[in-house]
C-alpha cells in the first residue's frame, strides 16, 4: 500500500540549540541531523514527513535571537524530504481496519526498520456508499477510496480524512484515461507551461499511469481532462483540447506582453519632465533632504512625491496670507495715525 504514497520536497526549518550542546560535538551538521529527526514521522506545514528520508541540503551560520535573550542558537536550514499530502479526488488502495454500523474506518501504511506507521487515517460514512460497495466488507479488505477532505495539525503522527469507495468499474474507467493522456502527448504544445498550479495531479496520475514522475505536459493534459470532466468515452476530445491549447496561449501572451516594458513617447515624457522640474522649483531645501533621506531606506512613490510638493504649496500659499494679512495692518495702522493726527489738530 505503501507505493507511491511519498513525494520529494525541498522546504526550510528553523532549530534552536540549546549553547550547552555544542560543547562535546565535532560537527554542527551532525547534531542538526539529530535535532531534524524530531520532523520524522510526524506532520508539519506541508504534510506529513516519512521516516529516515530528511536530508539537509545546506544550513546557515548560527545566531542569537536579538529581541529575545535565551540560552539558544538558532540555525536555518533548508531540508529535502519524501513528504506525504493527500489531494481532494486523489484515489488510494486502503485497508479497512474497522467497521461499525455509522461507517468504516480504513488506513493506509508503510514500514521502515520492521516498524510499521499509518501516515493516514480514512473515514467513510456508509449512507453515502453504495449498497454494493460495502456488502460483505469486512475487516483486513483492500478497497480503493477517493478522497473528499482532510485536516491534520501540526506534529500530529497522521492526517485524518473523510472518503468514498470506488468500485471496480469506475476504477478502470479512470485507469483508461491513461490511453487519453497518452495520445494527446502526441500533439505539440507551443507555449510554456506554467506547472506550479498542477501539482495537485501528482498523486492521481501515479495512480493513473502507474509511475512516478511526470513531464509539464501530462501535468497540463491532466488538469484539461480535471476541468472539462472528461471520461474514456467522451467524443472529440481532440477538438475539445486544441480549443483548450488555443485558450491558455492566449492567455500565455497576454501574460507576456502584460509583463513587457512600456515604451513611452519621447515627446510626452519632455512634458511630464517639465511639470517636474516645475513642481521640485518650489521645494525648499528641507523638502529634498528628506526625500533623499527616505530614499536610502525605502523607494518613494509619485504619490509621496506629489503630497510633499502640495504641502509645500500650502505653506506657501499660507505665508502669503500672512504677507497680506501685515499689509493690511500696515494700512490700517496709517489710517488710524491720519485720524489721531486730524484729531489732535482740531
């Protein structure tokens, strides 16, 4: 049951050592081989790890945490390991462990080192089966399931999941679909593939063509065959799939030329260049300092840019009003001396 289940990954960990612990070792990487042994046969962000199979690839210099003062040296270290997720539609040969009147329980195991670990645990709700499918199961059966959902938690020892039995029919059904991937390789693809978004097929097309690595066209025939719910008997599948080739090219250069460098006219951009020796001609001093100050720690924007010259403006436009405001008073303080001046000669 075991074959196939795994996949290589390439992921990042953080470990803290303890400073005492690096008293009688003669290499680092020797000890972070131990402290990553902790991961085995357990869970994490990206699933579950299978035993024995960590390998660290490469690991940085050791540091102390600044914000924090503890007695630890942290080490970040970047890990290739046969990790283990299962995909919604995935299908998996279970073995059925227990069986009730609500529904079944089913697992899914592997050995390493005559110990035998259960990285998956299967639920099946038997009102949701088939009368046929779960007549005479008993416990110790090999049955095929699909998956409906899963959940696990961090350092959990298995992912728990809910399914439904496949039947013998559908199972060769979806095993002919190998022919259909087969023959549509055939036909040339003249754009790249972007895979990073198929790599949820991995695990049902090991399951459908029965190896375990895959080239970015069954990848991308595989997720065609997903969205356009093809079966072995669909008619014009051909068809269907050049219209499918000729959609995602599209949608391939438009991607390109949306990524493209924007060529501007030479004349509008003396304009714009105009308006901006215009615009920085009222900035004091000050105002520049701090545009090149923040310049060094962050990139500045035409927004900031523009709010820096606005205040300035509205400084600007204030000591105007100020200036008129002294005029005024100026005039009105003359008007008034006239008036004392008339009054005292009376």
């Amino acid at each position: 049951m075991e074959k196939n289940l795994f996949n290589p990954f390439i992921f990042s960990h953080k470990i803290s050592i303890k400073i005492n612990e690096l008293n009688n070792i003669k290499s680092i990487l020797d000890l972070l081989n131990i402290k990553v042994k902790d991961l085995e046969n357990k869970c994490f962000e990206y699933g579950y790890i299978k035993e024995n199979s960590i390998e660290i690839l490469n690991y940085s210099q050791g540091y102390l945490n600044p914000v924090i003062f503890v007695p630890f040296i942290e080490y970040k270290i970047t890990c290739k390991a046969d990790i283990f997720i299962p995909n919604i539609n995935d299908i998996y040969l279970a073995k059925v462990s227990c069986i009730n009147k609500i529904g079944i329980k089913c697992i899914i195991s592997y050995t390493n080192n005559k110990n035998i670990y259960n990285p998956i645990n299967i639920i099946i709700s038997k009102h949701n089966q088939k009368q046929e499918n779960i007549t005479n199961l008993k416990k110790g059966d090999l049955i095929y399931i699909k998956i409906l959902g899963y959940k696990f938690s961090l350092l959990s020892t298995c992912i728990n999941t809910i399914a439904d039995i496949v039947s013998k029919t559908e199972i060769n059904n979806i095993k002919n679909l190998s022919k259909i991937i087969n023959n549509l390789c055939n036909i040339n693809l003249n754009f790249t593939i972007d895979t990073s978004k198929f790599n949820k097929y991995k695990n049902i097309l090991k399951f459908i063509l029965n190896k375990t690595e895959f080239t970015d066209k069954e990848l991308f025939i595989y997720n065609f065959i997903d969205i356009h719910n093809i079966k072995y008997n669909t008619k014009n599948i051909i068809d269907i799939f050049n219209e499918y080739i000729e959609q995602n090219k599209k949608t391939n250069e438009n991607t390109i030329e949306s990524e493209s460098l924007y060529h501007y006219n030479e004349t509008e951009d003396t304009d714009i260049i105009e308006d901006i020796e215009e615009d920085l001609e009222t900035l004091n001093d000050d105002d520049m300092k701090n545009i090149f100050d923040n310049s060094e720690n962050s990139d500045i924007d035409d927004d900031e840019i523009t709010n820096i010259i606005n205040e300035n403006e509205e400084e600007e436009d204030e000591d105007d009003e100020e200036d008129e405001t002294d005029e005024v008073n100026e005039n009105e303080l003359k008007n008034i001396n006239k008036k004392n001046k008339k009054t005292i000669n009376i």
